[in-house]
C-alpha cells in the first residue's frame, strides 16, 4: 500500500527521480513546487505529527530549485527550502528536524519583500547534518564534514571537519586520508540488502497481529 501510495502521489512531485526511492510515511511528506530532483536510493524519512517538507518557490520571476545525489537520508521533521538553489551531495544525511533554507524571505527594511535576500546553499558530499541544525543562505559545507546537532550554520564549513555551535565553527579536524564508508554500500547487494530490510521488520513486526492491532486503535494498553 505504501509502495502504490508513493509511485501514485509522491514519484510525479518530482521533476526527476532516480530508482530505489524510499519513503517512510508518505502522507507526512510535502513536496511543494517544481524543481525537485532526486538521485538513486534516497531515503526521505518522514513521521505521523512530524512533517517533512521539500519545498521551492517562485518569486519575482525566478523558481528555486532542489537537487539531491544519490543515497541521500532525508529524517523526520526535516524542511528544505529553496528561493534560489540548494544543492546536496551524494550520499549525505539529515537527522530529524533539520531546516535548510536558501532565503531570509524578507528583506530586513521591506518586510513585504525578499529583495536580495536570497543566496544559494551547497551541501556536499557524504556530510552528515544533527538533529535540528540550521543552514542558512549562502553556506557551502564540505565533503564528509559533519556538523553537530543543535548548530546554525551562518558561514562556509572547509570538508574533512567536524562544526558545531551558534554560529557553527570547527571544532576538529577529519583525516581526510582514511576511509569514509559510506552509505552507498549499503547498496552494491541490492538483494541482500533488500532480504536483510525484510527479516528485520518481519522480527519487529512477528507480534502485530490484527488483533493487537484493534486493540492498539481502540483501547490502547502501555504494551502498545
């Protein structure tokens, strides 16, 4: 059911969408406007009472775009919005709550108007956002960086670092020299992967009967 809910309502949102597209709790997922791209084996993650939202808008003229990479996460609660151009990396993550937006959408003297306050985002490669962090206009962060939960970006982050704080600066050093296993292998078995996904929900979900079921909808016990 979920599988004809996305193909049939969330897949046609997107100006382009690459294979293996998967997403948790489909009608908590907004997509608003054009200009949507996504790659292979993106993983957009939403939640009952935790909307997730994909969105660009168009103003004076010009229509923002998003454009993802492939095996990209996208978790709960996460907004990304463009007026102008977010632009994200292969293989990057967003934990819950994350907010991304390209715009101060009003200018600072004329609140009824954007004006200039719009510049374009780039998040690259491989990068990992925490729970609630912020990007904000103009930001470009770097392959493999990882900036902490709870930080607002308001400035470059270099790749290879670790960034936290309010604004966010570095606070340490990646080696860029190592390995950085990525979430692109999750993937080079398809099969295997996709036998492994189904043996661990089959064990998560052996006592959901429809029983349990009614009763969680009816009369709920703090089993449930």
């Amino acid at each position: 059911m979920t599988r004809f809910y996305v193909n049939r309502f969330i897949v046609p949102c997107f100006d382009e969408v690459g294979g293996g597209l998967s997403v948790s709790c489909p009608r908590s997922l907004e997509i608003f406007g054009g200009n949507i791209r996504i790659g292979m084996h993106a993983h957009i993650n939403a939640a009952k009472g935790s909307l997730t939202r994909l969105c660009t808008w168009a103003t004076d003229g010009r229509e923002g775009r998003i454009t993802f990479g492939d095996y990209v996460l996208v978790s709960p609660g996460t907004h990304i919005v463009a007026s102008e151009s977010i632009s994200v990396g292969s293989n990057t993550m967003f934990a819950s709550g994350c907010y991304v937006s390209d715009s101060d959408w009003h200018d600072t003297y004329d609140r009824t108007r954007e004006l200039d306050k719009h510049r374009p985002i780039v998040i690259g490669e491989n990068v990992w956002l925490g729970v609630r962090v912020i990007v904000g206009k103009g930001v470009t962060i770097g392959d493999n960086s990882i900036i902490g939960a709870g930080s607002v970006v308001t400035r470059d982050i270099p790749a290879n670092c670790i960034a936290a704080g309010n604004p966010a600066v570095v606070v340490r050093e990646l080696d860029p020299a190592r390995d950085f296993i990525k979430r692109e292998v999750l993937f080079e078995a398809p099969d295997i992967h996709a036998r492994k996904m189904d043996q661990m929900m089959r064990y998560l979900l052996k006592d959901n009967t429809l029983r349990r079921w009614l009763r969680s909808v009816l009369s709920p016990t703090r089993e449930d």
